[in-house]
C-alpha cells in the first residue's frame, strides 16, 4: 500500500465519517453504514444487528444480498417478521457460542471467516440452507461489532461475500483493518443518534409523568393535561399539511414540532400546587368539604329558638297565636333554601339576590350564651359571589397556575430547540385583545404556538367528558361559544377558521367525545 492510496482512504474514510454523522434517521443511517462498508470492501451483501433493550438478542436492521436483489430495512420494506432475532444466551442461560454474530457480541471482537463451509467453529447451517434454497453460495463472512461511547457492544456489522474481479474471496488483513475504521466512525455517529433518541425518548416519558401525577392529584386536570396535547398537535399537523389556505406558505419544522408538543403537555404544570378544593370547587361554600351543612345547624338552632320562646311566652299569655310561629318557621325554611340555592354557582346572582343574602345574615343565634350573625363575614362573601363559585382570592390562587408553569418550566436547562417551552405554555390563558392573563399580553406578542395551545385549552375544557359535577357540553355548544370568543377577539380566528373547515373538531370529538356529545354542527353558521 503506498502513501497515496493511503491518503486516498483516509479521505474516503473522512467523507463517509462526515456523511454518517449528518444522518438523523436511526434506520437510514444504519443503511448508510452498510452501504459504504460494502462499497470499500466490495462486498455482495451484509447484515447490521442492533442489540435489543434486554441486551439478550440481536435485531437483524438492514438486510442485503445484491446478486439475489434482496434488501430488507433502511429505505427499503422492514426485515420481514419470519427472520427471527439471534440469541445471545441460550436456554440454561450459558452463552451461545455457536452463532458467529452472537460470539462478536459476547467477546467484543472482529471475527473474520475466510470460507463458512470449511469452518466447524460456529454453526452455519442456516446460512447453508438459505443457500440452497437461493442457489448460493455464503462463503466469506466479516463480523465487526460496534460499540458505544461506553465501549458497549451496541450491534454487529457483518459483511457477506467480498468480491474481486468477479470471484468471491475472502476478507483480507487490509479490507479488515478498512472496515473496523469505517465501523469505529459508524460506532460514533449511531452513538450520537442513539444518545439523542434515548434522550428524547426519556424527556417524553418524563412530562408524560407530570401529566400523570396531575391525574393522580386530580383525574379531571389529568384527563384536560392528556387531551390538549392530542389537540394541539393536531391544530400543528394540520397546519403542516394546509396547502391551499392561509397556512399553505408556513409549516413548523421538527424541532418546532417538537417544542410545541412539549408545550401542549406541560401547559398546566402549575396546577401542581393548586388546591384540590380550588381546583374542582363544585359550590360557592366548598372549602376542604361544602360548608353548608354548618349553616344548615345554625339555622336548626334558630328554629328551636324560636319554637322554645313560642312556648316560653305561650306559658304566660295562652292567647298568643300559634300561626306566628309558623309563619317564623317558614321564612327561617325558605331562608336556609335560598342558601342552598345560592351556594351553587350559576351564570349571574343579581344584586337583588345578593342583597337578600345580607338580609338573611341580619338574624342572630345564641351560641355559647353570645348573640352572633346566623353567617359569619366570609360565608357572606363567598354566598354573594356573582359567578360561578370562586371568590376574587381563590380565582387569584386559581390563575396564579399559569404563572407558576412559566416559573418552574423556565429552570430547566433546555436545548436551543425547546427553549420556548416556557413561554409557550406560560401564554396559553393570554388573549388576543390583551384581556388574558397573567401579562395581557396581546396581537403579535402572542406567537401561534401560543394561540394554538389557547384555543386547545379552551375546547378541551368546554367539551371535557370527564368532570363529575357538570354534564360536558354538545359539540354544537362549545363551537358556539368559541366563536363568540373569536367574535370577542379572545381567540385566534384563523384558527378557528382552520378547525372548522378542516373538520378537525370532528376528527377530535370521535377520538375524545361521548356519543352523546355529538350533535348537528352547522358549519357555514359558525364561519358568518
Ligand atoms: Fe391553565
Ligand atoms: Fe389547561
């Protein structure tokens, strides 16, 4: 070999090395490495085995024979089913030695085998079968293992039948010691993929978790936290695929994808430190449980009260009427249900009917020989909320979970690709007419990752299936109010548009809904 040709190969090694670590794609890559290693030896075929996560097989990845026009894996159709993996250990659990590949696993070394059919070292009677089969002929094998940053063995290059001026040979020394470079720059740039897949893989788990302690907390927040990444994503494919419309110049790249997925999943993760009885609080008086029932005792003692003075005075003076009695009975009854009715949060409490609740915490009872209001001040307060059942403070702990989100997302360390996240998912309670929360942010400080998961959030808790205390609404319902927030400027009316004429809350509602959630949709209505 002189100097030249040695340059000559190092460059080709270089340039193969340079085109292996471009490759993202774990299964092209690995066609790549067998492609090139059977280039430089002049090979007819090969094989690449990846190890499997148990660490007890091989995996056969890439498969090719090209006199036979075989080729299996990579940009070609998966190795079929009925090849199966090769073992590395057997039954009793020794090792088997008697599979050549399985051997370069298990001692971490290049095995070269100049002619399989004079070889007795390992068991080649598969490959003679398939021979006969084919009418072929499997004489030279080179099997390389590759290895891990960790100098783990990760999976097996074998090369199949070199060839040189059209007879099959055997590998030699210096095709060998070619090989094992190509394999070592191969080793590496899989390394990479793998490293960055396993990565990937781990952090997806990881805020899959977050979504399932939320469900573990509270089974509705987990089911809202599972469903808007459905939906977000879809409102991103979506918008990938849009050809025609608004969207047929803008598409998100992967990394963007990416982002945007781990947004959608992690968009409530403050809710972790919001309380339970804030969270779900079904009734104006629900704290740790509904504080009803305490004022129902004292509107009991006031009615003992007065039945006891009833017949206190009646001792005295037995002309007084007992129709007085219970009329003051009555009201006290009537009082108590108006309560009751005004503990369940509704649309709009008038301020009539506020003021009738101030009214009613006038009486006294007598408890613990000291006249007190039959309602203390907050039972008051929050009897008096005009919507739905949170007061000003539990709305304040109540939204501060988007805040929250921002702050603990925004401590990770993320790659440049996710560093978003926290921005994206601390928006998704913003609206457009800067009337959101918790910056008010408005129009064009609000990215369309953002207003993707805003109108994700916002469908998905309308339709929720799953919460124990409200029937969900029909789909029709919830299309309504969405464009009366289009309407409002809250959501992004592209959007919205995008959701109505692709038919996306269809493909949705048939994923996610209940039947009968399910209901006439007057598209063109929606879109006037
Ligand atoms: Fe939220
Ligand atoms: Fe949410």
């Amino acid at each position: 070999m002189n100097n030249f040709s040695n340059t000559n190969k190092l460059n080709k090694l270089i340039d193969i090395g340079i085109a292996l670590s471009k490759e993202k794609n774990i299964n092209i890559l690995l066609e790549k490495i067998l492609n090139e290693a059977r280039v430089i030896s002049n090979s007819d075929g090969g094989t690449v085995y990846l190890i499997t996560d148990d660490n007890k097989k091989l995996n056969f990845k890439i498969m090719q024979t090209e006199s036979l026009e075989i080729k299996f894996g990579g940009s070609s159709e998966p190795v079929p089913d009925y090849i199966y993996p090769v073992k590395l250990y057997n039954e009793d659990g020794s090792k088997n030695l008697n599979n050549v590949s399985a051997v370069c696993v298990l001692k971490a070394k290049t095995i070269n085998i100049k002619n399989a059919y004079e070889n007795d070292e390992y068991d080649f009677s598969g490959v003679k079968g398939f021979d006969k089969k084919h009418n072929y002929f499997s004489k030279s094998f080179l099997n390389i293992p590759l290895k891990d940053h960790k100098d783990k063995v990760i999976g097996v290059l074998q090369l199949l039948n070199a060839q040189q001026d059209g007879e099959i040979i055997s590998f030699s020394d210096e095709l060998v010691e070619l090989v094992e470079a190509l394999s070592s720059q191969a080793s590496v740039a899989l390394t990479n993929q793998l490293l960055i897949e396993e990565q990937k893989i781990l952090f997806r788990s990881f805020i899959k978790l977050v979504a399932d302690a939320l469900e573990h907390k509270d089974a509705v927040t987990g089911g809202h936290c599972n469903r808007v990444p459905v939906l977000t994503m879809m409102f991103a494919e979506c918008i990938n695929a849009d050809q025609t419309d608004k969207y047929k110049d803008f598409s998100f790249s992967e990394d963007e994808m990416d982002e945007l997925y781990v947004a959608g999943w992690l968009h409530d993760f403050g809710k972790v430190a919001t309380p339970d009885h804030i969270m779900n609080k079904s009734t104006k008086l629900e704290g740790l449980y509904d504080k009803i029932n305490q004022i129902k005792l004292r509107f009991e003692i006031l009615k003992r009260d007065v039945e006891l003075n009833f017949y206190k005075n009646k001792l005295s003076d037995s002309n007084i009427d007992k129709e007085l009695l219970n009329s003051q009975l009555q009201k006290i009854d009537d009082d108590f249900k108006f309560l009751e009715m005004s503990n369940i949060g509704g649309e709009y409490m008038s301020e009539d009917l506020q003021k009738r609740v101030y009214d009613i915490a006038k009486q006294q009872i007598e408890l613990d020989n000291q006249s007190s209001s039959i309602l203390s001040e907050s039972e008051i307060d929050f009897l008096t909320i005009s919507r739905g059942t949170l007061s000003k403070k539990d709305r304040e702990v109540m939204e501060s979970h988007v805040s929250l989100t921002y702050q603990l997302l925004d401590k990770l360390p993320y790659p440049d690709h996710l560093k978003q996240v926290p921005f994206y998912a601390g928006c998704h309670h913003e609206k457009i007419n800067g009337e959101g929360y918790p910056n008010g942010y408005s129009g064009d400080q609000l990215p369309l990752q953002a207003r993707i998961i805003a109108i994700a959030d916002v469908f998905e808790g309308l339709t929720a299936p799953d919460r124990p205390y409200k029937e969900p609404y029909k789909l029709s319902k919830a299309l309504n109010i969405l464009k009366f927030m289009v309407n409002d400027g809250e959501i992004d009316s592209d959007l919205f548009k995008l959701f109505i004429t692709k038919k996306l809350y269809l493909q949705y509602a048939d994923d996610k809904l209940n039947p009968k959630q399910m209901d006439d949709i007057n598209e063109k209505e929606l879109l006037s």
